[in-house]
C-alpha cells in the first residue's frame, strides 16, 4: 500500500469495493517486485516494496473463489499524477480516517492502519532499532514468499 501527503491510495473495483493496488505474481518475480510492478501498471506511481503488514485469506463471493492476499507498505518515488488503468472503476486518495467508513475488505483496513501506525512510529524511532525490525521484517517477506510459491491464487497487494 501507498502513503503518500498522507494519504492512502485506493483502487475501487468491479464489485464496487474499494482496494489496494496489487495483482497476481509472475514466475520468477518476488513479492517486491510484483508489488512495484502492478502499483506502477494500475496507476502509473513508482513505488519500492517494503515490509509485509499481513496476510490473509479473501473470500470473493462472486468468483466462489478464495484468494490468498499478503499486504506490503510501500514508499513512493517522486510526485507524479495518478493515472487510473482499465482494471479499475476508479482511484481515490484517502486519509487515514476516511478509511473505516469505506466498502472494503477488513483486512485491508486492517493493513492500512498498521501502515499508518508503522509510518508514525518511524518518523520517531532512532535508525538504531530499524535494522533489528528490518531483519523481522525480510524473515516474513522470506515466509510469504515461500507460501506464494505454492498458491496459484495468490495475490499480492501494495
């Protein structure tokens, strides 16, 4: 997910619903660079991945499928114009207490909280105590990246 001017930005989807930018993993791509990949396809913003927030299972009604949804903070590059992609209905930059009241799924709300929350705790925390969290954080992108190796439904979102 991407923060930037601090907001969120949103996709809404066919079904109405508001979402992350993200989208299924290409063989041999990791999970950073899918990320990077479909923010950079669905709306024209250069992102980096960075730590996985959480992962989770989606039930899509209309589908009948479940899909697997792991959530990344990403940090953004420059301050270009969105650009909305045919596969969405539309784009929204959203403040952090805009969003509980959206039509989403939880965990997403879920996510952008952590992603907010985390944001504001590294605006504060000395450099020293990033890397310890940084090693955390790449032993769970290692963990998430090993568990998309398996799933062919599984999603990756920003």
């Amino acid at each position: 997910m991407v923060v930037r001017d601090g907001t969120v930005l949103l996709l809404k989807n066919e079904r109405d619903e508001w979402e992350l930018p993200g989208g299924r993993i290409e063989p041999g791509e990791s999970p950073e660079e899918c990320v990077a990949r479909e923010v950079a396809e669905e709306t024209q913003w250069q992102v980096t991945a960075g730590p996985v927030l959480d992962a989770w299972m989606y039930y899509i009604d209309v589908a009948a499928k479940n899909v697997f949804i792991v959530t990344c903070g990403c940090h953004p590059h420059g301050d270009s114009e969105l650009v909305l992609s045919h596969e969405h209905k539309e784009i929204g930059l959203f403040a952090e207490g805009e969003v509980p009241g959206l039509d989403m799924p939880e965990g997403y709300k879920r996510s952008i909280s952590a992603w907010f929350e985390r944001l504001r705790a590294d605006a504060v925390r000395p450099v020293s105590h990033r890397s310890r969290r940084q090693r955390t954080e790449f032993a769970l992108l290692a963990l998430a990246r090993a568990s998309t190796a398996t799933s062919p439904e599984t999603g990756t979102s920003s």
